[in-house]
C-alpha cells in the first residue's frame, strides 16, 4: 500500500516512487475466514464496495484474510524499515477529528 493512493503526495509534490510517499509491503499466509469471523468480513467488504453483494455464487467466492507474517516500510531514504507484527498491532490508532 502506498500514500500515493491519496491525495497526500500529489498535494506534497512527491513522486509516487519516491520513498517519502511511503509504502508498507505486507506478506504472510492468504487464509479463509473462518464461521465466526465471516459475518465481519462480509460487513467489511459490502460496506466498501456494496455491488460485491451480487457478484454470481457460482463463480465460488469466499472471505479470506492475511496472517500477517512479515512487514516492511519504506518511507524515507536509506532502505525500508521491518515492523514486527506483535508491534504493528499494538499501535493504538487516532481518530481524526
């Protein structure tokens, strides 16, 4: 994910490759949802993008999530930066006024 999917950068003058529009890069393991965690995902998901509620059945869609094993961030020069999971969840995040 990457700032330049705001306006964030282009209102800064930065290039959308440029390390000061930060980037995260996450991987891990792509997993289904399972029973109790389906009825979030759909909330999530239809919120977003509510004409996902009719996309055919038979094209066998499913929730799935992504355990989180590695991450990198790169938002300034010098190479990217690694952030635990167990500290990536700990931030307690702001809410914007």
């Amino acid at each position: 994910m990457s700032l330049a999917q705001t306006d964030f950068c282009r209102k800064y003058g930065f290039d959308p490759q440029s390390p000061l529009c930060a980037h995260i890069m996450l991987s891990g393991e792509v997993t289904k949802v399972n029973e109790t965690e389906v009825e979030f995902a759909k909330t999530a998901l239809f919120t977003r993008h509510p004409e996902m509620k009719t996309w055919p059945a038979d094209h066998h869609w499913f929730f799935a999530k992504l355990n989180i094993t590695n991450i990198w961030v790169l938002d300034y020069y010098g190479g990217a930066k690694t952030v635990t999971p167990e500290d990536y969840y700990k931030v307690k995040q702001k809410v914007a006024n």
